[in-house]
C-alpha cells in the first residue's frame, strides 16, 4: 500500500458513534441517573426479606466486623481472653481454607456441615470469653454491633451497581451511572449496527 491508497481510504469511524458513546448529548445527561445501593424498602415483608438475604450475603463482613469491635475491646485489660479469641479465629479460617482446598472431599462437605462446624467455634469463642471473665465484653460488642448489622441490611437493597458490560462497550464498567431504558435500548441498537 502506498501513502496515497492510506490518505485516500473512506472512514468507518462516523461521528455519530462517537458521540453517543464517548461524549454524551446535555439532553442525554438528564437521562443519566445517579445509583445509590442504600434505599428504604417499600414494605415490611420487603424489608424482611432484604435484611435475610444481606445477613446471608454479608455474613462474612458482618463477622469480621463484630470480631474486630470485639478484639479492639478485650486489647486494654483481657489479653489471655483475646490470645484465647485468635487461635479460635485460626483454627476457623483454617477450617474454611481447608474446604476451599479440598472441594471433592466427602468427609468435609457432606458429612461435616459448614454452618454446624462455624457454630461449634463461637460457641466455644463464647464459653472462652465467659471463663476468662471476658464475657461482658462479648455482651457489649453484640449490643452494639448488632443494631449497626441489622440498620446495614435494613437499608442496603440494591445488588447490580456494576450494568452488563457486555451490553454496552465490552471492558469499560459503569459503576454509579444507569441509562434510563429507553436510553439502553437506543445504545443496544447504535451498537448492534
């Protein structure tokens, strides 16, 4: 190829694309919508089945949390209770990387259920804590924490923060901004073409 055949070749780049998908129209910036993933259910049996399946879904976060308010407490006065709280802790999160690195293993996941083991260890957490006469802290970190867990998953509702990039342009993410449909199904068409 020579220079003119490069000078001379049509474009397929239109302006048009680029403008609806790069640089958006001000009457398309009203379309645009900021998500919030905190909002008040509509109703009580909304809210009940928001709070059971963010407790469900965040059960991890909401455990490191209450650990952690639990930890910072027993730090001044209660050191064995809290040397007694971490080889607790490590005996579980050993327990749990074992089930990742053995997910054919009969004996640990179907015999020895999860829950039942998870529970066994706060059980036992909890009986540490009262022997070492730690109990009270335990008592206190649960009534605070656990209004603060159950207000998270009372207002916490939405799940898709992150839209189907695949819809869009693939490899570009839109986190905190939602078309309006009739938006989507203009850009859905722009990109079929």
């Amino acid at each position: 190829m020579d220079s003119q055949e490069i000078r001379n070749r049509p474009s397929t780049y239109t302006s048009s694309s680029v403008r609806s998908s790069e640089i958006p129209d001000p009457k398309e910036r009203a379309d645009i919508r900021l998500l919030c993933p905190f909002s008040v259910p509509p109703g009580p049996e909304v809210a009940a089945v928001r709070i059971v399946k963010n407790v469900a879904y965040f059960w991890l976060f909401y455990t490191l949390f209450l650990w952690t308010g639990l930890s910072i407490s027993l730090i001044p006065k209660r050191q064995l209770s809290l040397l007694l709280l971490i080889a607790t802790s490590a005996v579980a999160c050993s327990y749990l990387l074992l089930l990742r690195l053995l997910p054919s293993t009969a004996v640990l996941h179907r015999l020895i259920d999860r829950r039942l083991v998870l529970t066994l260890l706060a059980i036992l957490i909890a009986v540490e804590l009262v022997l070492t006469k730690a109990g009270i802290h335990l008592m206190v970190t649960l009534a605070i924490g656990t209004p603060i867990i159950i207000v998270h998953a009372f207002f916490r509702g939405r799940d898709d923060l992150c839209l189907n990039e695949e819809a869009y342009n693939p490899g570009e993410l839109f986190f905190l901004l939602e078309r309006k449909p009739k938006e989507k199904e203009n850009i859905l068409s722009t990109d079929e073409v």
